[in-house]
C-alpha cells in the first residue's frame, strides 16, 4: 500500500504556490519517489483584500487559517514567507526550516521607469505596508502615499491604469513570480529597511513529528537562518505590533554580522533608526541588544503612542 502524500499547505496566491512549488521540488531532490500534495488554503487576509491589514489583525491575517489546519493534521507543513509569520508561533508548532533567501530589499518600479530620487514633487506612490509607508515618507515628504491591497499583479496593473506613479514591492516577489524586468530601483537599507525575514521561506510543522523534523533539516539554509532569527530577535524584543512601522536587515561578512532596526511614526516624521555590529554566530543576542538601544533612544515612546486597541 502506498504511503499517504505529505500536505503541504499554503495560501492560495500566485505567489504563495510557487513558493509551496519550490519547497516541493526541495523535497522532491532528496526523494524523487516521494509524494507530495499542494493544498491551497484561504486565510483571512486573502478574503478581505480591500482591507488594511492592521484591521485585520496584521500579520496572523495570512497564517492563521494555515495554522489551524496543521494542528488539526489537516497538512502536514506549511510553506510562508518568513515576513508574514509572527515572530511567537502557537503552541505545538515550531519552523522547520528556513531556505535559502532570495533578495531581500525592497524595489522601486514606476510607470515611467524614473527611480524614486526622479519623480516629481508630489508624486503618488503605492504601498500596503505601514513599515514602506514610513520609511518612504521621512526619505521624501512630498510624495503622496495609496494605499493599496492585492496580489502582485493585481498592483502591477494598477500601476499601469494610473493609481500611482511608483509603486514599492518586494524584490524577492518580483523575482519568483518571473516579473524581475520590471524592477527599476532597488532600495538600498539606508532608504528602506525591508520586513524582518523578506526573501525567505520558512517550513513550519508540528512539534512532534519528528520524522519530519529531520527531513527538513537537510533543507535548512545556515545563513538565511542565522539572518532572518537576528531580525525576528529584534521585532520580538521591540514588542512592535501590526500598528507599529518597524523592521529589521541583517547582513553577514565574514565572521561579522551587520544588523539594522527601525521604529517609527506613521507619518515617518518620528523615527528611531540604529545599526550594530556583532560575530555572526550571536545573531538572537544581537538583535536583543539593538532593540534595547532603539527602545532606549526614543522608540519607547514610539511604540507607546502608536499602540491602538483592538
């Protein structure tokens, strides 16, 4: 009798499948007789596209549908992008992996092709993101920020039909999805700190399949792991909640590890933006120590009166 297929879950978008698609061919080179399933899920971020996030209870709005179905063995891993994963995973559940990290900076990409630094004064640019909105505005106070929701294409062709001059995505996005020609700046940290985590995929499983457990560390990618665990040290240690514009880059050279944060007001107008040096196998320390430097430096109060009830 065949073995049962291992589930993989995961949103539904275009994106989110090829992510799962790259996740399955991994699998697939260590096992090529091994079965695998894609099961697409509906989360609630997917379901109220024209909603901010923030109201839909940020991040936990694209995993939380997911979440439910692992632990109830209804899949058995699930495949997201490491930005949208809340830095505390629900009891019984931890990650399996982290795989190796596409780009990770934010891109520019515009109607005209003219980069950020060319577009006219009060120009329109469209983001989701209450970190991107932030960090643009304090770079440039004269651009006029859209709102705007939807799946990679779906921005794409508002751009096109003239909802903003500019619009700013992830590289990584971009890149998977085939649609790199269309990038036309990438943002360096200095302009654009990215998302705690952008550009990797993390595998999250159930605490007690270890079998799986095992497999999945033949997957694991060193540098993306210590990477991506020194940024969510930072998020984690910050205490930012979906309210809050903040975000983490680190980058390793040689022995070393380059690790910046930010917190912010919405407007951008306030900002707390920091960046330490520490040995690249101390990442979670690193990232502990610069959030306690960047609460120290005002973001304390930041995070204070931005902090909205649900």
């Amino acid at each position: 009798m065949a073995s049962a297929p291992l589930r993989i879950g995961t949103r539904g978008s275009p994106l989110a499948l090829v992510q799962a698609g790259l996740v399955r061919d991994h699998l697939l080179s260590l096992d090529e007789k091994r079965r695998l399933e894609i099961v697409p899920i509906k989360t609630s971020g997917d379901q109220h596209p024209s909603r901010p996030l923030s109201q839909l209870g940020g991040k936990e709005a694209f995993t939380r549908e997911i979440e439910k179905a692992l632990l109830a063995d209804e899949i058995d891993l699930a495949v997201h992008s490491m930005k949208d994963l809340p830095v505390v995973l629900p009891p019984g559940l931890m990650l399996g992996a982290i795989t190796v990290r596409e780009n990770p900076l934010d891109v520019f990409v515009s109607r005209t092709g003219a980069d950020l630094e060319s577009l006219p004064a009060g120009a329109s640019v469209a983001t989701g993101s209450l970190r991107r909105r932030a960090q643009l505005l304090r770079y440039r106070q004269d651009l006029v920020i859209r709102d705007i929701r939807g799946n990679v294409d779906t921005r794409l062709k508002k751009l096109r039909d003239g909802f903003a001059d500019g619009l700013v995505l992830a590289a990584a996005a971009l890149k998977r999805l085939g649609r790199g020609d269309s990038i036309v700046q990438y943002l360096h940290p200095d302009v654009c700190i990215p998302a705690a985590g952008q550009g990797a995929l993390g595998i999250e499983i159930r605490e007690d399949n270890r079998p799986l457990k095992e497999l999945l560390e033949m997957l694991h990618d060193q540098e993306s792991g210590l990477t991506v665990r020194a940024e969510r040290c930072f998020l984690h240690a910050l205490g930012a909640g979906c309210h809050t514009p903040a975000g983490a880059y680190a980058e390793l050279s040689g022995g070393e590890m380059l690790l910046r944060g930010f917190v912010s007001s919405p407007d951008g107008k306030d900002m707390v933006r920091m960046k330490m040096l520490g040995r690249r196998e101390e990442g979670e320390i690193l990232g502990e120590l610069l959030a306690r430097r960047v609460l120290k430096g005002g973001g304390s109060r930041l995070l204070a009166e931005t902090q909205v009830e649900p």
